[in-house]
C-alpha cells in the first residue's frame, strides 16, 4: 500500500461556495484520504497516496476559481 503524503495547492479566487464545489469534486478520488479548503488562506490540502494535481485544477474549472500552484513543502533545518 502506499504511503499517504500531504499536498497543498493555492487556489485564486476561492470563496466557501467553491471550496465546497471543489470538494464535493474531489471526494470521488479514491487516492484522497482527507479534503481541507481554507478560504482565508485560499489554499486547499490533501492527505493523498498520490499527487492528484491534474484533478485539482479540473475541479477548480468545474467550481469557477483558478488554480496558481502546488504548494512545495520543505524539509526542516532543525
């Protein structure tokens, strides 16, 4: 079994409304563990056995706001 990792992506434009669409999209994914819209942040993070970027920014189209970036975690100096 794969391991699950996390990834974040900032999302332009995002609004309660779209995170909620953007989720409701996401859920179907069977690699996705776990779905976190922050509308303050405009960030959306997956706990996910694989990086399901493509099917973020499709679901970004379908819920009307823009994909940016995947957000790139680094390892710790300490």
């Amino acid at each position: 079994m794969a391991k699950s990792k996390q990834y974040s992506y900032i999302i332009d434009g995002l609004s309660s409304d779209k995170g909620e669409k953007i989720k409701k999209a996401l859920q179907n994914i069977s690699e996705i563990k776990s779905i976190t819209v922050s509308v303050q942040n405009g960030t959306v993070d997956l706990i996910s056995s694989k990086d399901v970027e493509t099917e973020v920014k499709y679901a970004c189209d379908i819920a009307g706001a823009s994909f940016r970036v995947k957000i790139k975690t680094k390892k710790r100096l300490f």
